[in-house]
C-alpha cells in the first residue's frame, strides 16, 4: 500500500465506537466532517485504503493504532460498512 496514512482515518474512528456488533454506519454529521476535513482527493485515497484492507484481510489492522479495542475480524467488518459510505459520498 503506498499511503497507509490514509487508512488510519477511518480506523481512528474506532476509538469512539463501543460495541462494533451495534455499529450501522458513520453519522451524518461524521460523514459531514469528512467532506469538511478532507479534500475529495484525500477522500478518494481513504476509499483506496479501505479497499486494499478488504483486499488484504490477513493484514494486521490493530498494529496500525495502538490499543483498538477490536479484533482483525471486527476491524474488517468495520471497514466494509464504511466503504460503501464513503463510496456514496464520492459519488454525490
């Protein structure tokens, strides 16, 4: 992966999620922010690293972060959901 920075956008995230088994999505106001925070070329690399790691499955995510508080599996599951979303914001 040439940027692994980009990734660690949406893995911080994590550190304000409880329970991922209840996690449905990012807010609207965190996809909001998204748009403020990021240019719509940084967004496409976060989209870009979000599909290597589900390409990439056995990579280890929590390595990335210190103390993510959810397993490789968890993480992945998590990536998923936010892809879809993040793809539908490019695409607006």
């Amino acid at each position: 992966m040439n940027n692994i920075k980009f990734l660690r956008i949406p893995l911080y995230k994590l550190y304000h999620i409880n329970d991922l088994s209840l996690f449905s999505g990012l807010s609207e106001s965190s996809l909001k922010n998204l748009s403020s925070e990021y240019s719509s070329e940084e967004i496409n690399e976060i989209l870009l690293s979000i599909e290597w790691a589900i390409k990439n499955p056995k990579q280890d995510f929590k390595s990335m972060l210190p103390d993510i508080p959810f397993t490789n599996g968890e993480i992945l599951d998590y990536l998923k959901i936010i892809h879809k979303q993040i793809g539908d914001l490019i695409s607006k």
